[in-house]
C-alpha cells in the first residue's frame, strides 16, 4: 500500500529561477549545502553530480533532489554547461522563510539558523536524489510552469506557482514509490491501449508493435502494469464505458456500438462483471 504524507505537508516556495551555469571552470558549484529543499530540473547541457559519495551523469529531463544539508557538488561541462530550473522551497511550512539564503559554499560556512524545519516522512525521506523524468513530459512541463508563475508579478502568480509545487512533489512522490518498471518497449503499448482501448484489441498487433517474443511481451507488461495485456485492455475499455454512461444519454446499445461490441449482451455482461452492475444501473447510480 501507498504511504500516506503527514497532513503538515504544506511546501512553500522559497526561490524559483532558470539559471545558466557559467562556461569554463565551476569551482564555485563544486560543493554545496542547502538550507531549504531543493528539486532542479535539467534544461540542456552536459554534466554529473555527487551526492553522498556516490556520482551521477545528468542529461537534459532529469530530476535532483536535494534534502536541507545534503552536501552536494555539480561538475558541469566546460564546454556544454549545464542549464536548468531551479526551486528553493519549504515543504513543511505554509509560507517561506524570511531570507534569500539558500545555500552555503562552506560547511564552516553553514548557519544552521537559516535551515528550513524538517520533518520525518517516509514518503519524503525515501526521495531519490536522481530521477529521469524523460518519459513523464506533463511533469517536466508542470515544473518550468511553477518557475515561470513564480518570477511573475501577476494576480494569483505565487498561489498557482504554489499550488503546482505542491502537485509536483505529490506526482514526484508517486512515480518514486511505483513498484513497477515499464520497459520502453511496453510504454507504448499500454499508451495505445489507453488512448483507444475501443480501436485496438489485437494481441498480435500489440505482440508486433513491441518486437518481443510472446512470452517476454507478458511478462514485462504484467511487471509494468500489474495486469495481462487482455485484463489492462478489459480495465481500459470499462474505464472508457464507464465515463460515456456518465457524460452521455445515448442508448446502452449505441454505446457497446462505439465501444466496438458486436453485441449488447457481450457489453453488458463484461461490464457487470467488472463493476457488479449492469450499465443502466450504474448509469443511474454514478453520479
């Protein structure tokens, strides 16, 4: 079971910018310690990271977290520097720290008075430090969305930069708990069953798209969904019967009908099965 956060989570921002890190030598991002959580997001440009004694190559669409205190360094290429969003924030604290202090260069430097509070969480603790997020685009969309809010001075800028910060770590925390791995070559698979699950059904053509022998095409797909493709299609297509039902009057036949039934009583009887009731009742019962 998904861990639950705290109900004192409540993250702030402290500072949201773009920043270009400088060409030529970084000997000043060779050591850092926080005193806010920070997540940046890395636009372009080439590059690794230490953390705790262990070093990570960064490319463009990955993620870094960093915990108050952490000591980290950035090692940025001379010649293809590094560039990325940044954001300072608290996630323990309604509104910011008074202070545009958010990092120190030293450990001798570093005023513990500045340090944001902190609070143990599992969901929190159990962050990675380094997370692509190539392949989740809304997200990495939704991060340089809050920096930009958040460097506007515009009615509701900071409540909406907020409020993503927010679903950001919620959606961040998500991903880092999921139990399962999708192979790439299962990624668009399961895309094209959830885009159209009532225009596409053929095992075979799912078997074709992923180029993998059958056995190895259900066994990565269970790993990625927890279902057979035949149950995740089942899943898919009640899904998509089950919000027709809700936005839509038209007759239970023409629905099974866009739904690609050959027959009303094959419709109704898989939906029953899925949901314990039959469509007209759970028509009227949905909303």
């Amino acid at each position: 079971m998904a861990m639950q956060l705290s109900p004192e989570f409540q993250p702030s921002i402290r500072g949201a910018h773009y920043y270009d890190f400088p060409k030529g030598s970084n000997e000043t991002e060779s050591t850092r310690y926080g005193y806010c959580y920070a997540f940046h997001l890395i636009k372009s440009g080439k590059g690794k990271i230490a953390i705790s004694g262990k070093t990570y190559t960064v490319r463009k669409g990955d993620l870094l977290y960093f915990p108050p205190s952490l000591r980290h360094s950035f090692y940025s290429d001379p010649e293809l520097p590094l560039s990325s969003y940044n954001v300072y924030c608290e996630l323990w604290l309604p509104a910011p720290s008074d202070t545009h202090r958010h990092l120190a260069w030293n450990v001798s430097d570093f005023d513990p008075t500045y340090l944001t509070r902190m609070n143990p969480d599992p969901a929190i603790d159990r962050l990675p430090f380094h997370f692509p997020l190539q392949n989740h685009e809304p997200m990495i969309t939704s991060f340089e969305h809050l920096v930009n809010h958040h460097q506007r001075f515009q009615p509701l800028s900071s409540e909406i930069a907020g409020s993503l910060l927010k679903a950001f770590v919620l959606e961040f925390i998500q991903l880092s708990q999921a139990t399962f791995l999708t192979d790439y070559r299962i990624k668009p698979i399961i895309d094209l069953i959830n885009q159209g699950a009532n225009e596409e059904r053929d095992y075979e053509t799912w078997l074709s798209l992923s180029g993998l022998r059958k056995t190895q095409f259900h066994d990565l797909f269970k790993k990625a969904t927890g279902l057979s493709p035949k149950a995740f299609w089942t899943r898919a297509i009640m899904k998509q019967a089950a919000v027709a039902l809700r936005e839509s009057n038209r007759s239970i036949t023409e629905l099974a009908d866009d739904l690609g039934y050959s027959s009303i009583h094959h419709f109704t009887k898989q939906f029953t099965a899925f949901y314990g009731v039959p469509p007209s009742a759970f028509r009227y019962t949905s909303t």
